[in-house]
C-alpha cells in the first residue's frame, strides 16, 4: 500500500451537511475531488444507517461508508462488514419501549422498523415515509416476529416516559449518545465510528497516522479520539475539541476545504 495514501473519515449532519436546506457546500465538493485526485481515499463515517444517508452524500462518489455506527462497513460497493441486534433482544427492546412509553424508530441497514401498539409515537416516522421504506414490525406475523433485526435505534423520551428505567436497559444492553432534546441514539456494544476506522486501516493495510476523522458533536467522539488527525468543525460542540488535532472554519465558511489544505491533502495549487 503507497505509504503516502491517507483515509479520511467525514461525519454527514454539520459536517458536510448544513443544516436546513441541507446541502453540501460547493467548497467541499471541490476538496473532496482534489484529495482523491490525489489518491486518498474518503468515507463516510455516520451514526446513519445506508438506509438513512441522504442522496447529496451518495452522489459525491465516496469509496465506501462507516454506517450505523460502525455496525455496517462497505467499500467500492461491497459490504465488507455487519453486525445487527440479535432477534431476542431486540424483542425485549420492543417490550422495554412500550413499557417505558418511549418514542423510538429502529434502523436497519435497508429500512426504518416502528411500533405501531406502542403509546408513544415519533412524528419523525411520517416524514421518514416520505423518503425511506418503512414497515411497522407490530404487523409481523409470528415467523417474523422470531427473525426480525434492526441494527440500532433513535428514542425520544416524552412527558410521560419513564426515562430512568429505559436508561438503565441501555446502559445494560447498549451505548447510547445524548442528543439534546430528550433524544438519545442508541448503538451496539463493540461497534463505532472507531471500529470503523480500526477495521479499514488493518484491510487496507494502513498505519493509525495515515487516518483522518472530522466531526462535529459529541457522538463523533470516538472516531475522533481514535483516528490519527483528528479536526473539529468551526461549528463544532466545545467539549469535542480537547480531543481534536485542529479545528478549522464553520461548515459554511469552507470548513472542509480549508481542513484539507491545511493538511496539505490536496496537493499543490
């Protein structure tokens, strides 16, 4: 493997993506072809499920993604990498949201599963039918009810629920981020965007120091602390930037053009 070849590593929501109308800065487009122009390879490194990753992130021409939180791994098209929440637990999950009136959608790598007998429902289910395939696991029938999957899951806790006992089952059964808001992303044990990372470079055959991650919030973590350059969004959350190599300007000002430059990724001109 050509020792001068890097892999850079970008999370989507406030890194790539602005927020609302959410589109990628031209500025980035033209930084992520000038560093692959120059054979380093860029993934996407996202807490979202394939399912979930927007079409401006698919048109750039990524080599490959880190989806789910490092549950699923592709490159050039292949899955190289799955991990998904075994059927009895995520049963028991089902029975613990119900019972702690918890909103949630469950993600897998090709739809969006919801409970539609539960007592709290995300609003986000609706818009999410407009753009992903979406089934209401309370329909399967008993075959399927022994077999489904989903790989992880969005809650969002309500008035009513009872935010202590469904916190605990997470932290017996999951890792799970804080959002913000009463919203917690709840991800597989032993899968991360750090994984991710650790499993590309051993098949590429890549040292630590060639990996680059740039991120914005907290749930960036650890691929931040992992990888060996690690840059923080002008926009980013304060507590990330301790554990980042530089910080560059906001997602709008050429954040990501000037990340790439300073690490001189682009090559010359």
């Amino acid at each position: 493997m050509n020792s001068d070849k890097k892999i850079l590593f970008f999370d989507i929501d406030g890194t790539l993506l602005t927020p609302h109308p959410f589109t990628v800065p031209d500025s980035a487009k033209r930084a992520l072809t000038k560093a692959r122009e120059q054979g380093h390879l860029a993934f996407i490194n996202s807490g979202r499920t394939m399912a979930m990753i927007p079409r401006e992130i698919k048109e750039l021409g990524f080599d490959g993604y880190v989806c789910g939180c490092g549950s699923q791994i592709y490159m050039d098209g292949q899955l190289l990498y799955s991990s998904t929440i075994p059927n009895e637990l995520c049963r028991e999950t089902i029975k613990t949201v119900r019972q702690c009136k918890v909103a949630a959608f469950f993600e897998c790598s090709d739809k969006i599963l919801y409970d539609g007998c539960a007592t709290a429902q995300s609003s986000v289910i609706e818009r999410l039918k407009q753009t992903v395939s979406v089934e209401d696991l309370s329909l399967y029938d008993p075959q399927k009810e022994k077999t489904y999957t989903f790989d992880k899951f969005l809650a969002f806790l309500q008035p009513e629920s009872d935010g202590e006992s469904f916190k605990a089952f997470c932290e017996e059964n999951f890792v799970y981020f804080d959002h913000g808001n009463h919203t917690y992303e709840v991800t597989q044990k032993g899968c991360s965007k750090a994984t991710g990372i650790r499993f590309l470079l051993h098949h590429l055959g890549l040292p630590l120091e060639s990996s680059y991650a740039f991120g914005d919030s907290t749930n960036d973590l650890p691929m931040l602390k992992y990888a060996g350059n690690s840059i923080a969004m002008g926009n980013a959350m304060d507590e990330i930037l301790p554990y980042c190599t530089y910080q560059t300007t906001d997602i709008t000002d050429n954040g990501i053009y000037n990340a790439l430059s300073h690490f001189g990724l682009m090559g010359q001109g």
